[in-house]
C-alpha cells in the first residue's frame, strides 16, 4: 500500500488533485465493499491515529513556513480562525438544519467540523502555486491556526449533556488559545536556543530532534488544557526559522514523516467509511457543502478581512482556496466516539462533502489564480543555506546554494562583503571545485562553501540571504544584512 501510494503522487502532481483523494480512494479500495474486503469500523482508533499523524503535518508545515510570509499575514489569519470561523459555523449550521432537515446539533456539529480548513490540503496545493505571499501566508496560518477553536467546538456540541453557553465557549476557545500558543512560543524558543548550541554527534539525530520537539510542544500544551495544535505549530515555525544547522535534512526528514502521516491517516479513514451507506446521504452533503463554498466561505472572508482592506481579488481566491481534506472527517469521528444521536450521518455527509468539493476546488484553483491575475514568480529566489557545526574549530561551514533567479548571480566573491571572520573558502560549478579570487564571479547553480566563525555566523548568514534578494547593492538599497556596510 505504502509503494502504491508513493506511486499515486506522480498521479496527483499531474493531475492537480490533493493527493488526499487518492489515498482515501486506496483505503475504500481494500475496504469491506472493495477488492479487499477489509473490514475496519474502529472509529476510536482512527480518531487517535488521526490526532498523532496531524501532529506530524502541522509540525512539517510549520518547519516549511518562512516567517517572513506569515508575519504580515498574522493579523489576518487570526481573525479568520476565530471570527471567520464562527460566521462559518453559523451559516453552515443554518442551511444543514433548514436546507438538509438536520436536528441542531447535528447541524452545529457538521457547520463546526468542515469550518476548519485542512493544513495537509493547502500546504500541498498552495506551495506548488506562485501566489503573493500575503495571500500564500495567511492561508498557510489560518490552516495552522483554526484546527484549535473548531476542535473545541466540535468537542463542546458532541458532549451528552445540553451545549454550553455561547461566552462559556469564547472563554475555554481563547484560554486554550492563549495556553497553547504560550506554551508552543516557549518550547520553540527553547529547542532552538539548545540545538543551536549544542553540537549533536551524528548529523542524523538534528531532524529526529527537531521532530520530537514539536511533539513535545503538542503534548505540553494538551496536558496544560491548552491548544496542543496551536502549540506544535508555533514551536515548528520557530524551529524552521531559526537556522538550525541542517536545516534542509530537517525539512527533508520532517517531509517524509508528512507524507506517510497523510498516507496512513488517509488510508484508515477510506477504511473506516461504507460506500454503500453513503448513497443516501450524497445529495445532503452537496448541498451543505455548496452552502459552504457558495455563501459561508466567502462571507466568513469578506468579513473577517474588512478591516484589512484586502483587494477583491485576493478576496475571491482565499474564499475558494479554503480547502477541506482530512481534518474535517477526523473531527467527524468525535460525535461517533461519543455515541451522538445520527453520528454515522455526519460521518457520511463529511466525508462525501471533503471527496467532491476537493475534486471541485483542488484543480481550479491554479485557473482561478491566473484569471485573478495573482501570480507571483517574478520575486528573487531566496538561496539554499545549510549550516553544519565545526565544535572544536568554534566556527560554522555554511553551504550556499545558488538557485535560478537569485540576484547572487553576477556578483564577485568580494562584492559580497561578508563580515571579518567569514570568507568563501571553495566554489562548487558543473561538478568541478576550485578556490575562488576576490574576483570570482559567481553564478547560478553554483554551491559555495564558507567558513564563518561562530560570533560572525549569523550575520554570515544574513549578508548572503541580502545578497540573494538584492545583489551587490544589498546594503545599501535596505535589503537587509548588516554586514560589510
């Protein structure tokens, strides 16, 4: 199943598909009315193995957002999961109730679980579109940060005994908020400060580091009655903008966990549904789902982003990029584990509602971005730095890769003026390496690798990133880097 999978993603990469389809297509495929015949009705089982595998998406999706994006973007996405979220419950809860003749709560209950936005879907689709990074950041952050208010609620309106009053919710949905993002800002600090710090004996043991601190982060914040979701991503956004040495194995290790998260988290929940049973609730579910993206979405947008003065346009997209995947139908399995009334129903009518506007939305939405006009390629790509630590020598090997479109190309090594201390030592160029001049110019698709000691490294660092984004003239054209000035 694992090769298959794997095999599958070169369908979806040329498709346009979220690769979630596919897998939940593997897992309905061995099921009890597949080729399989395999039958799996755990819905408990499913719900923990879901919460451990969005641990792991949220912690390498947090590690692949540059802060740069999301920082002007985090007023905008905190609004959306909060105030956007709850305009989005209310409408939604609205028509499954007077549209679809569902009781209320479990109206409330599918407005509340497809109110969240699924961080493995967007991740996927939104990094392989050239979008402005406004919009790109604010997506990427409300994903990471609406799958705490929405578990709330979903857990609030799936308890046995009458649903608590509104102010009750806003209350425990901004203390758990304030907990967990407290708790994930300080566990992210710390696991930076120490691994930057302490040089690790083997280079492999950096990724499985950085991946067992943003566990902890999620299992701090869940025992301190906190966002344990918000904290894993704040923690993992710190850690992938900290420098780390290796960074890109960390990424690299953090994306393979990803995948077979998605992998076997998809997989279980094909497993768990019953095609049969989902005829009758079709037309429900695409009704409901339209009333999301048709009216809940946009208005959930429009209102959320009128302080902010966002242009239509990027209005338009972020409605229809508010993708679904498989946050909503694990969240779907919480009504189950607590023995709702009706929760098979909201299980079918989730699971087909994700299916067919994923089908919808996913392949559109590179054309609906272009017919906006938002493509965003013609911005400078920033360099490939890897650190790896020098102990004894008190010092950093930086290794610098040049990409097509850095504004590095053309520049002469001594151009760069890196800070006393630091210096490019070798120059790597259509496999051949040779020790470089101060007159050396350097070119795309060359690696450089430069010795800087520790007290210099960091603004090392930061004078080559400068440089990549805005040539020789950095310094001088307020680019950043400090250094050489």
């Amino acid at each position: 199943m694992l090769l298959v999978a794997v095999a599958a993603v070169r369908i979806s990469s040329r498709s346009g598909l979220p690769s979630l389809l596919l897998y939940l297509g593997i897992g309905v495929a061995i099921g009890q009315d597949g080729i399989g015949n395999v039958h799996f009705d755990n819905a408990e089982l499913t719900q923990v193995i879901g919460y451990a595998a969005l641990v792991v998406i949220l912690a390498e999706g947090g590690l692949g957002t540059k802060w740069k994006e999301i920082k002007p973007a985090l007023p905008m996405a905190a609004v959306l999961s909060t105030a956007g979220v709850a305009v989005s419950v209310g409408v939604t809860a609205a028509a499954a109730h007077y549209w679809v003749g569902l009781e209320w709560r479990q109206a409330l209950i599918i407005g509340a679980v497809v109110s969240s936005t699924d961080a493995a879907a967007v991740f996927s689709v939104l990094r392989k579109v050239p979008l402005p990074a406004r919009v790109t950041g604010t997506l990427e952050a409300e994903s990471g940060f609406n799958d705490a208010p929405v578990l709330i609620l979903v857990v609030a309106f799936s308890t046995t005994g009458p649903v608590a009053h509104w102010y009750t919710l806003l209350g425990t949905i901004a203390l758990e908020l304030a907990i967990g993002a407290a708790i994930g800002l300080l566990v992210g600090l710390l696991g930076s400060f120490g691994l930057r710090h302490v040089a690790l004996p083997a280079s492999g043991l950096y990724p499985i580091a950085v991946m067992a601190i943003a566990v902890v982060a999620y299992a701090a914040g869940a025992m301190a009655h906190g966002s344990g979701f918000l904290a894993v991503y704040l923690a993992s956004v710190i850690l992938g903008n900290a420098r780390l040495p290796h960074a890109p194995a960390n990424r690299g290790f953090a994306e393979g966990l990803g995948w077979i998260a998605q992998i076997g988290m998809f997989v279980l929940l094909g497993l768990l549904v019953t095609p049969h049973e989902l005829i009758d609730d079709f037309w429900p579910a695409v009704m409901v789902g339209l009333a999301l993206t048709a009216v809940a979405r946009p208005l959930s947008v429009f209102l959320s982003l009128l302080p902010f003065r966002v242009p239509w346009q990027e209005q338009t997209l972020m409605s229809w990029a508010g993708l679904r995947g498989a946050v909503p139908v694990i969240l779907a399995t919480i009504p189950m584990v607590s023995g709702i009334e009706g929760s098979e129903k909201v299980f079918n009518i989730v699971f087909v509602l994700v299916v067919v506007y994923t089908l919808v939305q996913g392949p559109t939405l590179p054309w609906l971005a272009k017919a906006l006009r938002l493509g965003d390629s013609a911005g400078a790509a920033d360099l490939g730095v890897e650190s790896a630590p020098l102990e004894r020598l008190r010092g950093h090997l930086l290794s610098v890769a040049i990409p097509e479109g850095s504004r590095m190309h053309g520049v002469e090594v001594a151009e760069l003026r890196l800070p006393p201390g630091a210096a490019v030592t070798l120059v790597v160029r259509d496999d051949k390496s040779f020790v470089p001049s101060p007159t050396t110019v350097l070119r795309r698709g060359d690696e450089l690798l430069v010795v800087a000691t520790d007290p210099v490294r960091d603004a090392a660092e930061r004078r080559l990133r400068a440089v990549g984004q805005g040539g020789k003239l950095a310094g001088w054209l307020g680019t950043g880097g400090d250094a050489g000035r």
